[in-house]
C-alpha cells in the first residue's frame, strides 16, 4: 500500500468533524481582518447554520474570537497572536530545523545553515558544520545578500510576485554584493520555481557549490531557506557526490515544510 493511501486513510480514521469546523471558521476568519457575519460565515464554509452557530460561541466564550458591539460581525481576536508569541516563530522553527539539519549534515558530510528574509536581505539563524575537519560554514547572525545567493535566490523565486516585489524594493545591497541583470534575474527565479530548488556555484567563494531549498508554508510559499555549501573533497576520503547532498537536502526541507510543493502565482 503506498504512503499516499495510507495517509488518505489515517485522515478518514482520525476525523474530528467538531475540531475541523472550529479550524475551518479560523482560517476563514484569518483572511478577514474586518470579520464576517454569522450568515457569511454559513456560506462561505457551506455548512448548516446550526453547526455554525454553536461552534462561533464556543470560540466567543474561550475568547479565539470576538463579537461587535452590535453582535452582528464576528473577527479573530488576539488570543492567537498571545498564544505565538509565547514562543516566539523563530525560535519553534529553528528547534524544530536543528535535528534535521544535523542528520543532513552527518549524511552528507556538509555543512548547512537555515536563512529566513530580514528587512532587505537574509539573516542567518542556525547553522550546522559538516562533521569532517574541513568545511565551510556561515557565522550564525549573519547577514548576506538577497541578490547574489542561492538563499535569497530561493526566498524570492518562492513567493507570490506582490511580496517578491515588496522584498526587491527594500533590498539595500550588502558589501561586495555581485550584481545581477534583472532579465538575468527574473529567468532564474522562473527556473528555481520550476524545479523547486536553486544548485549553482558560489558567487562569493571558488570551489563552492551552494544547494538551496526552500521551506515552505501552508500556503505553499517560503518561510526560510536551507542551504548547504557543498565542497567536494579531493583526497582519498570518497565522501557523498553533489547529487547525493541535493538528494539529502532535499529529503531535509521536505520534512519540514508544511505543504508539498510550490503554487502557481498569485
């Protein structure tokens, strides 16, 4: 039986109508900021009123959602965002990335290190060292640059063109950055998200071959992204091929993200 199926069937055997009806009235509400009538609610989610209105009270009297002072429109409230930021998104990704990018790195015989997008550019927020005496890792709390890495490559081919823009225009450009034409650019953001991953050699370093993944979001767009400088050793130590690495690397961010592939553009 395939993993597919038996997944398809732990999901039928597992349901929890009552818990999928508050999850659904949520997320329904996550995308209105200026809330939604009881009756809007009924029909965009295509169930009874009845249901509706028993699960909207529950999330009223355990405060996940709030009613207006004229008790006709319902919107999230911010027990939600509290509950987050009790443990703040950052660091749940990074303890959740670590033991996965350890196994990768003891695979590979790599290093790699987990970026996510910050105010122009990359910032590095975990890094792993490949388990061999030589390597090449980035300083954790780095910074490097949104135009010129397989990372920023990765984190900008991998959104909808609104916030990709939003990302270009507040770029500044880091020292040393390497320019790159825009048509030269836009071609290959058009071919990461074709394959799904960016492999090329270093702009910054000779004899480095950066392996880019994304990791991707509920909505099929990147949170972060992990990379691995790949070094091929050259002694008699006969180490995993490239090939190998990407494979590895891409078993890694797939493990991790929260859907299985990339969406079309918005």
């Amino acid at each position: 039986m395939s993993k597919a199926l038996d997944n398809a069937e732990d999901g039928e055997r597992y349901r929890a109508p009552a818990l999928d009806k508050g999850l659904d009235i949520l997320e329904l509400l996550a995308e209105h900021p200026d809330g939604l009538t009881r009756a809007e609610i009924v029909k965009e989610l295509g169930r009874g009123p009845s249901e509706i209105y028993r699960m909207l009270e529950r999330l009223v009297a355990r405060q996940y959602v709030m009613r207006s002072a004229g008790g006709d429109r319902h919107a999230l409230s911010l027990k939600m965002f509290a509950l987050a930021h009790r443990h703040p998104p950052v660091n749940r990704l990074v303890t959740q990335a670590l033991p996965v990018m350890d196994a990768y790195a003891r695979q590979a015989e790599q290093s790699c290190h987990l970026g996510l997008y910050d105010r122009g550019n990359v910032l590095i927020v975990a890094q792993v060292p490949g388990p061999g005496n030589w390597g090449l890792s980035i300083r954790l709390g780095a910074r490097v640059g949104l135009l010129d890495t397989g990372s920023g490559h990765v984190l900008l081919a991998c959104q909808t063109t609104e916030r990709r823009s939003q990302m270009l225009a507040e770029h500044t450009p880091l020292e040393g950055e390497v320019h790159l034409p825009e048509a030269q650019l836009h071609d290959m953001l058009e071919q990461i998200r074709s394959t799904g991953h960016k492999q090329s050699e270093s702009l910054q370093s000779y004899g480095v071959v950066d392996i880019s993944c994304p990791i991707l979001g509920p909505d099929g767009h990147a949170l972060a992204v992990l990379t691995s400088p790949y070094i091929r050793r050259i002694d008699g130590h006969a180490g995993p091929s490239l090939d190998e690495a990407r494979g590895y690397l891409l078993q890694a961010v797939a493990g991790l993200s929260l859907n299985g592939g990339l969406r079309g553009e918005e």
